[in-house]
C-alpha cells in the first residue's frame, strides 16, 4: 500500500483496537481515530481514564484497523507521543461537539491527545480462500518513510 492508501484506509475505517500494558497484563479497547496524515495517527481519551495511565507508564502501543468488506487488516506498532498542544485541542473538541461533556468543567487538561509518528506496519489481506496473506512487514524509522517506499 502506498502512504495515501494507507492513510485513505485509517480514515475510512476510523474505529480501531488499540493494544497497551498494564504491568505484565494486555489490555485491549475499541477507540475512534481523530485524523491520519503525514503528522501522524491521532487519537484521544479522557486523563481521568486507565487508558491514559498505561500510556504515560508504557507509549508501546498496537492498533489495528479493519475492514470487513476489503478483507484488509492494517496493523500499526510504535510509540505513541502526547500533545500538549493547546490548540489543537480546541480544534478537537471544536470538530467533536460530544467531547464538550469530556472535559466540561475541568478544561482542555482533561483531554489526553496522542500521536503515532514512528514504528512498524504490517497488512494482511483475506484471499479468496480465507487464508490471511501478508502484504507487508517492514521494520521502520518511520512509518511515513515506509509507505512513501510502496510498503
């Protein structure tokens, strides 16, 4: 898949699994991405959530989008970076009405927003005969440069 693909793919199908550690323990949850493009993959949750805890304590992450209808899973590994940025924040909540309740009260403080930039991508594709094949699995710097080469 090409980089445009790849982000064309995370922003139509924007619900994702979202993998973290809590101690030795897997935790695994449904989120919403926010956006996908050269800045990276973005989403958010609440600071008052576990999830936000496990991030702070371990940014090693997996998600995984999926489309049932395109047979294609696309798995992204890396380190995820949160954004202090004030702004951006304001663009969130401004482009997400639902999220005025989240941090109602308490201000931007309580939206935890992460970035993705860097890590390892891997796709499958469900062939006709129902047997996952691998589309790609390259190891990376960065994601970005990894889909600018074709992977």
């Amino acid at each position: 898949m090409t980089k445009e693909e790849i982000f064309e793919f995370i922003n139509e199908n924007p619900v994702f699994f979202l993998a973290t550690c809590e101690g030795n323990n897997p935790r695994v949850r449904g989120m919403r991405v926010y956006r996908a493009n050269e800045n990276g993959i973005i989403f958010n949750t609440s600071t008052g959530k576990d999830l936000h805890k496990q991030l702070m304590l371990n940014p090693s992450v997996e998600l995984c989008f999926y489309s049932e209808e395109d047979g294609i899973q696309l798995r992204v590994r890396g380190k995820i970076q949160l954004i202090e940025d004030a702004k951006f924040k304001a663009e969130i909540v401004r482009k997400n009405p639902a999220m005025e309740s989240l941090i109602m009260g308490q201000g931007q403080n309580r939206l935890a927003t992460y970035r993705l930039t860097e890590g390892k991508v891997r796709v499958w594709k469900i062939d006709s005969d129902y047997i996952p094949r691998v589309m790609s699995n390259v190891e990376i710097d960065s994601i970005w440069m990894a889909m600018n080469m074709g992977v």
